[in-house]
C-alpha cells in the first residue's frame, strides 16, 4: 500500500498516481494507494475514483483511527472517501 500526498513539489500526487498505474510493479504485486490531501474537494475525491489503483482517499490530518478504518475498509473491497 502506499499513502500518496496529492500536494506535492515538483509532481503533484495525480501525476504520480498515472505513473504508477503504469509500471508493471503496480500490476504485479496489486498495490493499492491511497489518496491523502488537506482538502475536502470534490473534485479530488471524483477524480480519486477514476484510477483503478486508488482504493481511498483521506484527509488531513491523518489519524490512526482513519487509517484503521481505510484498511477495513480495503480489506472488505470498499472504495471509500
């Protein structure tokens, strides 16, 4: 799993995210990101549901307990936001 800042220098988060989706690591080994952000904009969550390795999106800051929650969640195949 990674846990991928969609806020970022140099390459924001989405940009690394279409990289992924196309290396054959992410293939192989099904990796699964989550989306993390400071913000609650809908358009990042919509966008969030557009990319097949992205299994989640969270917002800052980030808890144990929201972290616990997004890996039952994945554990059970919910996208969630």
């Amino acid at each position: 799993m990674v846990i991928l800042d969609i806020n970022m220098p140099d390459m924001n988060g989405w940009e690394v995210l279409e990289e992924f989706e196309n290396m054959d690591l992410f293939k192989k080994y099904q990796i699964d990101v989550l989306m993390l952000t400071s913000s609650e904009c809908a358009h990042d969550l919509a966008k969030s549901i557009e990319y097949s390795l992205c299994k989640g999106y969270l917002t800052k800051p980030l808890s144990s307990e929201k972290l616990s929650t997004q890996f039952t969640n994945l554990r059970n195949g919910v996208l969630t936001g």
